[in-house]
C-alpha cells in the first residue's frame, strides 16, 4: 500500500480529518511528505483551521448525472 492509499484509508477511519503530524505519526512517514502530499494532490482538501492546526480530509467526489 502506498502513502496516498494509506492516508485515504486512515482519513476514511478518523471521522473523516487529520493533520499531517496526526498521519505521520500513526504510520512512521516523514511529516514534511504527508504534508506535500495532502497540499498537491486533489484526493484531499483543507478543512477549516482549529486555532494553529491545519486538518485535512478527503474531496468528495461529486457525481455527474448521465445525460439523456
């Protein structure tokens, strides 16, 4: 499993956030690339700021209803 994968599974189990020390904690991954990955690519968002702390969570992918 790779850190993209191992990332959308943990935000999928902690209520749906996490900061990227929480993730970099729980699974031993430097925190600097946790948090590169979260900023760059578009499985992820920023969620409103709590005091200093920056949490993240999935996009929701938004369904395209099939034309007719």
């Amino acid at each position: 499993m790779d850190m993209k994968e191992a990332i959308k599974e943990f935000l999928e189990q902690e209520a749906g956030q996490a900061t990227a020390t929480e993730i970099a904690d729980a699974f031993g991954f430097n925190r600097q690339n946790v948090s590169s990955l979260l900023n760059n690519d578009v499985a992820f968002v920023r969620l409103p700021k709590q005091g200093k702390v920056q949490p993240y969570g999935l996009r929701v992918a938004q369904r395209v209803a099939p034309s007719e």
